[in-house]
C-alpha cells in the first residue's frame, strides 16, 4: 500500500513528529511516500532529523522528502496535513498585546475574539494558496486535514472559496472525555459513551451515557465536588451549570468565547486557575509556545541523544487523523468528531457554518450522520461565534475591512469589554501592526496608518500586562531542560 502524505508547515514539531508517529504505526503503511514542507529551512532541518532518526529506529524504508517548495512537496499527495500557524510567534503575541490596551484580556486568542479573528485574516489567503496548489499537482480530490487555528474558519475558506475536501480535527473532545470519565469515577474514558456536537472549541457533550444508563445529568455535581475540576474548571462548570451541557475546551479557551468571564479585571481571577495556562492565564498559550520554542532550539541536540521514538499501538495519541487515513484506506471503521461544513448535520445551525459532529469513516469516506437540533441555548451561544466566524471568512477573502470591524464588533468579548470607537482604532492598530501579513488589505492598511497619525487617538493602557500573567521561562532562567 503505497501513497504520498504531505505535511505543510511541517517545522511544528509538537503535531509532525506526533502524527508521523501515529501513522507509521499502521503496518499497512510502511511503504508510504512522505513530505515536509515549511517555510522556516532551520526548523524543517531539525524536526526532519529527528523524524527520519525515528523511521530508521524503526526499520522502516522511508526517505522524508522535506524542500522548502511547497508545490514540490504537494506533488501527487492523496492526504495532507495542515499544522501551519501564519505569522509565528511575533505575529500571535501583536494578536495578544494590541488588545490588551483595550482591556481584551485573552488566554488563547487563537479561535474566537480579537486574536483568533487576525489569526484568520493571515492564514486565510495563504490556505487558498495551498489549496491552488493541491488543485493544481496533488492527487484528483486530495483530503486535506486541517489542524491549523482559527480551525472552523480556515475549513470554511478551504471548503468554500479553496474548492478542496478539507476536515478540520482538533483533539478538544477526546480531552474532555477524559475530564468526564475522571469526574464520573472511571478508570477509562473508553467506559463513558459519549456524543458531541456543536463548533470547534464549543463543542457540547449532548450525551453521556455508561452501559446504556444516561449520565449526562450527573456530571455538574462530579465537578463541583472533585477536588481538583472543581479549581481548574470554573467557566465550564459555571456553563453547564446555567446551559445544561458540559463544553469541550478548557477553561482559558472558553472563557475567552463568551462575553462574561473576562469583562472585568477585578474579576478574571474569580474564573480561572494558575496552575495551567490552559486554564485561563493571561497570554498562557503565547508563555506556553514561547517557552517550547526556547526548548526546542537549545535542547534539539540532547534529543538527538535521547532513544528514538517508537511506533507502536501503545504510542499511538489519539489524535483523528492517522485513523481517518487508515479507515479510507483499509476500510477499518473508525468513529470520531470531525469538523465539516454543516450541511443540516445539526438542524438548527446554519447550512454553510462548519461544525463539529459525531462521524465514522471507512473505506466509502467520510460519513457524518444527522444530530438534530442542539439544546436551544447551546445552540444560540454557537450561533453567536458562527457569525463572527462568517463576517471574519468573508473579510479575509474579500480584504473588506468594514467586515472586519463588523466581525470585532460581533465578537462576545471584544463587544463585552469595547465600544465601537475603541473597535474601530483597535482594528487599525492590528491592521498596521500586522500588515507584512495582510496583503489583502494593502489600501485600507495606508488608510489606517494615517488616521493613527493624524487624528486624536483614545487613550490606551500601553503598561497593562493582563489580570493574571506569568513571565516566560527560559532554559537560561530555569537552569535546566524541561
């Protein structure tokens, strides 16, 4: 079984070197051609090393074929996998600390709010170039799989405006299965059945069920007595508590969708935990790749020391991709949540939006069945993220920034925390500040420029750090390897 399988922005070594992992465990897949593309040469070089160290560990016959030209490692792919993050870490922390001076304080700011909707503005019209090119050398109808953020968006674009199959996955309901079998007292998450639906990174568990019996109404009194959920978890029990429904993403990721948690400094903290950044820290994924970063560059030759990773079932993660290649390509079903355009799989979101839902996969494809209708007010809190998740697609296809600003202003948080004068400057300082990666806003970018120059500006906090901030860590300030 041989087929090609091309990685873009291959130089994330977190997701490559993990789902490389993961699909040359298949043993049916040893002969496999595979890509690396990225456009950073020194982090190709790097995660290209350690993986093809992996392979040989692993007596497998497979030369990575890694080249910085993104059309030649397209050629003739069946499956690509997207990790790209556009702009890197000097762009994602402008999309952290521009809207701190407005009192945005965000966690993530990759999916939602002021920081995810740039982070599509960027990535957008680069993934209509991939999918040109996919179009144009990889195999007649190439899956794309989406892990890149804002992942809702990019599959939107992919799908719509990029004319390529793309399915986004994310990794978010299989880690809150694990919350819920945990909180429920089971040893496994495989014990508890489980069936979400709803958008990426909100995500609802409309059912939970053991052997048959329906569990989903015990979960809130779970967490509010397990003695660690109940500190970690507070905006995901407070919103199932008053919504019905546990949510999917963490607490810092969820906190910064909706307008409620994170409107007033003073009481950020009352919501979220410091033991994680995934729980709500301000700027805690920015700290979290900053610091992987400075490991990955300063330690790259002690992982050149350590054992090679090894390919077995043990060490598969549970991430959907390599399953979804399996299942298409030796029939083996698997389940799984995927992100697809929603198409009436939940009656009461609009056709066009991609959702995340329960499907299964063989060898006739991807099959998603019909949900129904979400819980009503679960439904209206994704409604809410769909339409800023549409103004912010269009916007970035269309380089319209009076969507973009439509799309701020709809933001739950953004709109929480800003009036619209504050939107409208905020808007032209990120469009400024990021412009190396905004081609498609080249006019409307000089327009900005000026009125920053030119008119009188409403003040800004350029000293606040956040309600809740820790300082990056390096390997040279902590004195030792993580």
């Amino acid at each position: 079984m041989s087929f090609k399988v091309t990685f873009i922005g291959a130089g994330s070594i977190g997701f490559t070197r993990r789902l490389l992992r993961d699909l040359l465990t298949v043993d049916e897949f040893s002969d496999i051609e595979v890509a690396f593309t990225d456009i950073n040469e020194r982090n190709l070089e790097m995660v290209t090393k350690l993986c093809q160290r992996d392979i040989e560990a692993n007596n497998l016959d497979i030369k990575i074929q890694a080249t910085t030209d993104r059309r030649a490692a397209l050629k003739d792919a069946r499956y690509i996998f997207n990790v790209v993050r556009i702009g890197g870490l000097e762009a994602f922390e402008k999309d952290i600390e521009i809207p701190l001076k407005y009192g945005i304080d965000q966690c993530v700011g990759d999916t939602l709010c002021a920081g995810g909707i740039m982070y599509g503005q960027r990535g957008i019209p680069v993934i209509l170039d991939f999918c040109k090119d996919i179009k144009d050398v990889s195999e007649p109808d190439a899956l794309m799989l989406n892990y890149a953020n804002p992942n809702a968006m990019i599959t939107w674009a992919a799908n719509k405006y990029g004319d390529v199959n793309t399915v986004g996955l994310c990794h978010g309901v299989q880690h809150g299965h694990e919350i819920i079998a945990d909180a429920l007292g089971f040893d496994k998450k495989e014990e508890v059945d489980i069936v979400c639906a709803g958008i990426n990174h909100q995500t609802w568990y409309i059912q939970i069920q053991h052997e048959g019996e329906d569990l989903t109404d015990d979960l809130l009194e779970a967490l509010e007595n397990h003695p660690r959920y109940s500190k970690q978890e507070k905006v995901r029990i407070d919103m199932l508590k008053r919504f019905g429904f546990f949510s999917t993403e963490s607490n810092g990721h969820l906190s910064e969708y909706v307008p409620w948690y994170r409107k007033r400094p003073e009481e950020i903290k009352e919501w979220i935990s410091m033991d994680s950044w995934i729980h709500g820290e301000t700027g805690g994924y920015l700290r979290e790749c900053k610091e992987n970063r400075d490991w990955f560059e300063k330690d790259f030759p002690r992982w050149m020391e350590e054992p090679p990773r090894e390919y077995k079932d043990d060490k598969r993660s549970d991430e959907h991709g390599s399953y979804i290649v399996e299942s298409l390509e030796t029939g083996r079903i698997y389940r799984g949540h995927f992100n697809v355009v929603n198409d009436n799989a939940i009656a009461n979101l609009p056709g066009d939006a991609v959702v995340e839902v329960p499907g299964y996969v063989d060898a006739n494809g991807i099959n998603i069945p019909q949900v129904g209708d979400l819980p009503l007010g679960c439904a209206a809190v994704c409604q809410s993220s769909i339409d800023v998740q549409r103004l912010a697609v269009e916007a970035a296809v269309k380089g319209d920034d009076s969507l973009l600003r439509q799309a701020f202003m709809m933001d739950p948080l953004t709109g929480a925390v800003c009036n619209p004068p504050e939107i409208w400057q905020l808007v032209d300082e990120m469009l400024v500040e990021e412009q190396e990666w905004l081609p498609q806003y080249e006019e409307e970018i000089k327009e900005a420029a000026r009125r920053l120059e030119k008119e009188k500006l409403i003040p800004t906090d350029e000293e606040y750090r956040g309600a809740a901030r820790k300082e990056v860590s390096t390997t040279e300030n902590q004195g030792k390897s993580d």
